[in-house]
C-alpha cells in the first residue's frame, strides 16, 4: 500500500522519513518512553535509524495484517518547517474488522493536546474510512497519562489483563479499552455528513 496522510485540527499524521532519524533519536532517550514502550533501552541511533528507514514503512507494505500503519505526528515548527512531535500507530487485527492503536509523544510536544488530536484522528479513520468496528487501547497498568488520554478520546476501559505484554524481557500486566462506532461524537470536528473523515492530504 502506498503510505498516506491524515490531517488532524492541529497535527498532520504523515509517515515516517529517514531525516527523522535524529529526532526519534532524540526523543527516544525520554524515560517516559523508555519506561512504558517496548523501545530498545539504552536506545541508540541504530535503532532509530532502523525504524524510520525499516520498521515504519514495514506495514505499508501491505504484508499481513499484523504490520502497523505508522505515522509521524508533526505540529508547525518555529521555522515554519514541520516539527515531528511523535508517532502513533494503527495496527489491524484478523479478521480485519478491528485495530489496535499505540503512540507516544517527545517530551517537549506533551500536555498541549496534540496527542489528543492525533488519537482522535487515527480513531475516526479507522472507523468511518476503514470502516473498522472497534479500536482497541492498550497500556502498561501504571501509565495514567496514556489512560487519561485514551479516555479523553471515548475509549471505555475494559479492565486488566494479566501478563499481557513483554518488556524487555519481564511479563507486565496491561490495562485494555476499547473504542466503538457508537462511543463517537458526531459533533466532534472529526467527522462529515458524508460519512468519511476529512483526512486526506
Ligand atoms: C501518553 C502520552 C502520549 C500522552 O500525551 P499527552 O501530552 O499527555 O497528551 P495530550 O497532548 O493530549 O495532552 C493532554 C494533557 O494536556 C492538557 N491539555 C492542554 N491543552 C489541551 C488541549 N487543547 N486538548 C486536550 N488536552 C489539553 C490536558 O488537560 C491533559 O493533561 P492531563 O493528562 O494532566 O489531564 C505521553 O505522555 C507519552 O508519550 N508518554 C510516554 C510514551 C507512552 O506512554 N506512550 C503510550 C504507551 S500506551
């Protein structure tokens, strides 16, 4: 599949480049980031460079359904260039009518609402463009910014699973909410008449 945008109310959703690389790099040495996502720790330029020129382009491939559709999350910079602020993620799972969402924001770009635009927008795709019946939220029990937002958006927390993921090397048990159809405002800027979302570059 060839890569595309999605337009948020503040952010552009576009993919990932290779002159990300530094910037992810940087970024990535957060502790927030490094304490609740399964990025590599200590995180080096390697890994950074293998994810904006490997792994992030990976699910545009159109391998599977287990590839997630990455996304940069990028805000007018102060230059009036575009500044990458994070990254959000949209991972379909068989039999192909629901999706799993992740995402993370630099430090710098966190508690102005811009993670809360771009979750709403990847919902909204996912659901009025993909036409997918659920989106579902995961997180590290513990990680009350990742829930406050994922509430903020209409996820309904479904409870905790135990043992759920794996990181770096130790079994955590993880929060689960869900998002529905239903669960959105039609009012919420997010959403035409027409049924579609106006996303599109
Ligand atoms: C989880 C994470 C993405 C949340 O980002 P965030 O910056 O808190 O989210 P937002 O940009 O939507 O900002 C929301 C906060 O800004 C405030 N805010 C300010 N202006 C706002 C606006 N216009 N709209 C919405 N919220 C706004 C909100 O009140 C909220 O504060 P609160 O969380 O104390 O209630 C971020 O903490 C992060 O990257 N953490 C590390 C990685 C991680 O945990 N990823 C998730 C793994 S599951």
């Amino acid at each position: 599949m060839e890569p595309y945008s999605l337009r948020g109310q503040i952010c552009q959703l576009t993919p990932f480049s290779p002159a990300d690389t530094q910037r992810v790099f940087d970024y990535c040495q957060d502790a927030e980031i490094q304490r609740w996502t399964r990025v590599p720790v200590p995180y080096r330029m390697e890994d950074a460079a293998v994810f904006t020129t490997s792994t992030a382009q990976k699910g545009w491939d159109g391998i599977g359904f287990d590839h997630a559709r990455e996304w940069a999350i990028r805000i007018p910079g102060r230059d009036g260039k575009p500044y990458l602020a994070g990254g959000i993620a949209l991972t379909p799972q068989p039999p192909g009518n629901s999706a799993e969402v992740g995402f993370l924001m630099a430090a710098d770009c966190r508690g102005r609402g811009l993670a809360t635009d771009a979750l709403n927008t990847v919902v909204a795709h996912a659901i009025y463009d993909l036409s997918m019946r659920r989106v579902v939220w995961q997180a590290i029990v513990g990680n009350w910014a990742s829930r406050r937002l994922a509430v903020r958006c209409g996820f309904k927390v479904e409870g905790t699973i135990r043992s759920q993921v794996i990181i770096r090397g130790q079994p955590a048990d993880a929060w689960i909410g869900t998002i529905l159809a239903e669960d959105l405002a039609k009012d919420d800027g997010y959403w035409t008449e027409d049924g579609r979302v106006r996303l599109w570059d």
